[in-house]
C-alpha cells in the first residue's frame, strides 16, 4: 500500500475510522500514532520501526511479520493481538498489555517488558534473549520453545507458565515467582545468576548437567537459596525474619546452612506453597540490608563513646596528676568508667510497621552487637548505606530509575574489589559519593542533593583512577556520562 504521509502527519486518535482498517506494508515511519485508535487494524508486514505508539489502543489487531523494531509501544494495548513472526527487537514494551497475544516465533531480544501483562499469551519459539521482564506478568503464559537466555525475569510472575524446552542460560532469576503448576520439563540450562549484573551464579562454577536445572528446581520449589558472599550478620538475619514472621505471620524457616565455597555462605530458606516466594525473598532481603545499616551506625556510635570516654580519663588523670604535684600533701584517687553506658537503654529497629528492639536480641546491652563479628561485610557502615540506597532505587515504579540503580551498583562491585588498588579510605570517599548519587536519583528536584551530587561526580572519577586494576572492571567513563545524563548534572 505504499508510504504513510510524512512530516508530522499523524492519526486522529478519536477517528472510528481505523477499526478494521487495511494497513498491509504500509511504511509508517516517522508516522505519528501516539494513542491511535487501531483495534482489529489489518497491519501484516507494516514497517513500524522506530515509531512511537504509546498508548494506542491495538486490540485484535493484526501484527504478523511486522517490523516493530525500536519502536515506542509504551502501555500500548494489544490485547488479543496476532504478532506472530513480528519483529521488536530493542521495543520499548513497559507497562504494554498483551493479554492473550500471539507472539509465537517473534524476536523481542533486547526489548523492555518490564511492567507488561504477558498473562495467557502465547511466546512459544519466540527469541527473548536478553530480554527486560521485570515485574511483568506470566502468568499461565505459553513459552514452550521460547529463547530466554541472558533474559531478566526479576519479580516475575510465572505461576501456571509453561517452559518446556526453554533456553534459560544466563537468565537473571532474582525473585521470580513459580509454584507447582510452572513446568520446567526439559528446560535446557547451563547456569543462572540469582541477583542482577550477574551476581550469584549458580552453579558457582561449571555447568548444570542435563536435566540438573529442572531437577534440582522442582526439588527445591518451595525454597529459595539466599547466598552471603561476604559473610553473614546474624543480628539483622535474626531481625529479617523477625519482622516477617510478625508482618505476615507467614510460616518461613531456614532450612539448611552450607558453605558452598571459601567465605560464600548458601542459607536455604523455606516457605509454603501458597505465599509469594518471589515477594518475600525480596522483603527479607531489604530488611536484611535495612537492619545492616542500623547496626553498623549503633557500632559507630558505640565506638565513638568508648573514645570518647578514652579521651576524658586521660584529661581527668592528667588534672590530677598536675594537681598532685602541686599539692603533694594530698592524696588523691579517681576512678575510670569502663563501660555499661548504653546497656539500660533500648534501641529500637524500626522497619514499615513492625518495631523490634536490638535489646530483645542481645540482652539489652548494646555491646553484645559491637561483638558481633562483622568482618564479613567489605567497607563497613557506608557500604550497606550504599547497598539500601541501591535497593530504594531497583524498588522504584519510575522506568529508568533502576537503571542508575545498576550503574552505581556496578561501581560499588568494582570499589570493593579487594584486587582494586585502592586504600579503604579513598574505599569510603568513593562509597560516599555513589551514595550522593543515588540520593539524587530518589529526589532529583533537590536542589542540595543535587550540588552533593555535583560534587560527587568531579571528585569520584579522580578517587577511581587511582585504583591500579580498577579501569580494566569497568568501563568508568561511559558509566559516568550515563549518571550524568540521568540526572541532569
């Protein structure tokens, strides 16, 4: 049918006229169709690429063998839609509703679906490789066949999904949720990373063996392994599920503990069939990091009054032994404080609406938390600050905000490379500055949030070139030009 109208020319979004419409090969490029009413539109082997169809409303239409390549289909409606054999590769699908679509042998690699409604419809033998699903749902989806290698299924719902013959490999499964009518027969994976970025690869080393995925996964449905890379603090694992037994009332327990390599600690954690598994992995582990922060601060503040109780015995003794020697007749005695100043205070935790005292855990003496040993957590205190900053970001219903989110993550991982080249104190000042950065991203019309960030964005880049090896782990510049044209510095 030719060309669509250029320059600026678009579609009456209130027309009655397109339901029904022939649109076969049409070029719409440059085509504006913002909102346009194209329900039940006969649009088969259209070249859409690159245009912006946010919001339009495509129920039933036909798709098939479309050219939708980085096109804008943000909260489109194609309900019922036919895009068998479409092509979306780098589409923008956030928040789009494909309630019972075709998009059997489509290519959506690199797309974002992140919010979309997938539930029912049908993805089988389509390539998602590399593919954004977060949060979307799945929920009785068919993706028999489906390629979803390098995919990110985080927070996705897949109870009822169909997977069979799947290609999972390198898909980023952090807090996806499956139960007993997900079937995962004859998927065909090597290994799968349980975080973002690809963190927590399981198996840690090596490859699955055939069948091990599916086999090991039914095992375990109703848990999920929650592995510590760089030690456990069982203070704030006690408080983690504290709090979730008290939110809930949800019957959760550790079922096992293992070191599965040197330092890396796996606890198994179960739940009932019938709860959210992706949902409550998420909450614990964001209480986890919460409750972290709190008891690195109270250490802190701890250590500062043991100084600073240092620091008065010795001006006291020092008084005293001036006033000795002038006075020599006098006899005079003191004595030092060693401690219990905080045992008969409580502190509390607070985390959404459920409060627990460190008291209640450690007998109400603070200084059973100082002698926890925290080791395990690599840069102290501002590193889980950086760490919960991270996960308010990922949490944010804003699209692109998680993005930041994975950037400073990325420059935390490499910071903290024991292998970096830098001291712990430059260590802190850069840790510091990521956290000046996410702060922006969580309030970016803070006008002192933003000149911190400023800051932070001159100073880091200095700070990091001193790190010997750190330039080959990341690619620093690029990362830094992406911040700063998120936030507008």
């Amino acid at each position: 049918m030719g060309d669509f109208p250029r320059g600026g020319v678009g579609i009456d979004p209130c027309h009655p006229f397109h339901f029904r419409a022939n649109l076969r090969e049409v070029n719409f490029r440059e085509a504006y169709l913002f909102g346009a009413q194209l329900a039940k539109a006969d649009l088969r082997g259209a070249n859409l690429r690159g245009v912006n169809l946010s919001e339009a409303i495509l129920y039933e239409a036909d798709l098939r063998g479309a050219n939708l390549n980085e096109a804008i289909l943000t909260k489109v409606r194609l309900g019922n839609a036919n895009l068998s054999g479409a092509t979306l590769v780098k589409t923008s699908l956030w928040q789009a509703d494909l309630f019972e679509a075709n998009l059997s042998g489509a290519t959506l690699t690199e797309a974002t679906l992140s919010r979309a409604d997938l539930s029912k419809a049908n993805l089988s033998r389509a390539n998602l490789s590399c593919t954004f699903l977060g949060k979307s749902d799945l929920t009785d989806t068919n993706l028999q066949g489906a390629s979803l290698e390098f995919a990110k299924l985080i927070r996705t719902q897949l109870v009822g999904a169909d997977l069979r013959g799947a290609k999972l490999t390198g898909a980023c499964l952090e807090s996806w949720n499956t139960d007993s009518t997900t079937q995962l027969e004859g998927v065909d994976c090597k290994y799968v990373y349980w975080q973002s970025d690809q963190q927590e690869r399981c198996p840690i080393h090596g490859n699955f063996a055939l069948g091990e995925f599916t086999n090991r996964y039914q095992k375990y449905r109703d848990t999920f392994d929650w592995v510590f890379y760089h030690g456990v603090n069982w203070i704030a694992l006690a408080y983690s599920f504290k709090f979730e037994w008290e939110r809930e009332g949800s019957d959760i327990k550790i079922k096992g503990i293992e070191e599965i390599d040197e330092g890396v600690i796996c606890i198994r954690v179960k739940v009932t069939p019938e709860v959210d598994k992706g949902k409550i992995e998420t909450r614990l582990k964001q209480d986890y990091q919460k409750i972290l922060a709190v008891v690195h601060r109270q250490q802190g503040e701890l250590r500062g009054k043991k100084e600073q109780i240092k620091l008065q015995n010795r001006t006291i003794a020092n008084l005293f032994h001036q006033l000795s020697l002038s006075r020599p007749g006098i006899y005079t005695q003191y004595y030092y404080n060693h401690g219990d100043t905080m045992s008969d205070k409580r502190s509390d935790i607070k985390i959404g609406d459920v409060t627990g005292g460190i008291g209640a855990f450690a007998g109400g003496d603070i200084s059973g938390v100082a002698g926890q040993n925290m080791t395990g957590v690599a840069g102290g205190d501002i590193s889980g600050i950086v760490s919960n900053t991270i996960s308010e970001l990922k949490a944010s219903d804003e699209p692109e905000v998680p993005k930041l989110a994975d950037l400073l993550e990325q420059l935390q991982t490499a910071i903290q490379q024991n292998d970096s080249g830098l001291s712990q104190k430059d260590k802190d000042k850069a840790l510091k500055h990521l956290n000046a950065l996410g702060k922006l991203g969580s309030d970016r019309k803070n006008s002192n949030l933003k000149e911190m960030a400023e800051n932070a964005l001159d100073a880091l880049p200095t700070i990091l070139k001193r790190g010997s090896g750190l330039l080959k782990l990341i690619e620093l510049d690029t990362i830094m030009e992406k911040m700063q044209e998120f936030l507008n510095l």
